[in-house]
C-alpha cells in the first residue's frame, strides 16, 4: 500500500519528487560523513623506548628513527603507542635468530635451555626416559623436560606418561614414596 501511495505522490505532483530526491541525497552525505575514518592520531614527535616518529607515512604509519641503530623505519601507529620495536631494525633480528625455530624458542621461554641443551641432555641420558627407560625412537613425540615448578630448575628428560606421573603426584617423593609402597603390597 505504502509503495502505491509513494508512486502516486511522486507522479502527481513533480516538485515533491525533486523534494525526495533532496532528502535522499542529504541521507546519503549523512551516512557517508558517518563512515569516513577516524581522524588521524598526531604521533609526530612521539617517543617511546624504541624510536622517535619523525614524519607520518601511509595511513596509520609513522616513520620513526631508530634508538638502537639510528635507522628509519616504518610502524604502524599502534605499534608506537604499545613500545613496539620495529620488525627491521638489526636489533630485533637476534631475537629472530636465537628463535630460528618453534622448538627452541618454546624451550628458551619456558625452560631457560637452547634445543643444544636439550640434544646435549638426550645424549647423556642415552635417548631413553630416565624413569622408565623407554626409548625415544620408541615415541612418537620428544621427551618432555621435567623441572622443578617452585625453583624451574631442570631436571631431566621424561617421557610424558612419566612426567605426567610425577606431576600428578606433586613432585613429592613422600606421596611417591607411598605410592610405590602401595602397588608393592597390592602386587600378585
């Protein structure tokens, strides 16, 4: 009904068509007013631990000097704001490099040891689970690097079920110790 009512107004009277056609246009510089993008965040001069913004790039990019290697580089405007330090300065690259792979940097962030370290445990311990003695050609996962929760200190190479065992029983030789006592009372 709406839209008969509409075509009606609109043939029957040519001035209120140009009047719709205003406001359709009004609307249309309102929603496009509402979308435009946020104005830019004046980050010139900014300095964080990292670089000082010199001039402003791209959209949301800033070129800063580098503190470490006195260098250009470009960022993003929430990578200033967060201390971020550029992906391409020379100072980042080590970072890089020491973490070549997912393994060792997983080992060096949680553990404190380098993937040498833990080839170099491995061979000490003749490529079997220090407990059980299972071998690791045996598995089908690396051992896992038992340590101590209170100090991080590292203690060995386990195989899970036995790193899980010893977690599950709170790296407490008395409950171990009774649990040992236990299945040898029980033992047929």
């Amino acid at each position: 009904m709406k839209r008969k009512e509409k075509f009606i107004s609109m043939t029957a009277n040519p001035t209120d068509s140009s009047k719709s056609t205003q406001n359709q246009s009004e609307s249309q510089d309102q929603k496009d007013q509402t979308r435009q993008r946020k104005p830019r965040i004046d980050l010139l001069w900014h300095e964080n631990d990292h670089a000082v913004v010199v001039k402003a790039g791209a959209p949301n990019y800033w070129v800063g000097r580098c503190k470490h290697c006195g260098k250009t580089h470009t960022q993003q405007g929430r990578s200033i704001k967060k201390n971020m330090m550029a992906r391409e300065c020379p100072a980042f690259a080590p970072i890089n490099k020491i973490h070549k792979n997912v393994e060792d940097s997983k080992l060096l962030a949680k553990y404190g040891i380098t993937l040498d370290d833990f080839m170099k445990m491995l061979d000490i311990q003749g490529y079997q689970c220090v407990i059980c003695k299972t071998h690791q050609s045996e598995l089908d996962y690396r051992m896992a690097v038992d340590h101590c929760h209170n100090t991080g200190k590292v203690r060995g190479l386990l195989c899970r079920p036995c790193n899980h065992a010893i977690g599950l029983l709170k790296d407490d030789p008395r409950i171990t110790e009774r649990a040992y006592l236990y299945l040898k009372f029980h033992k047929e």
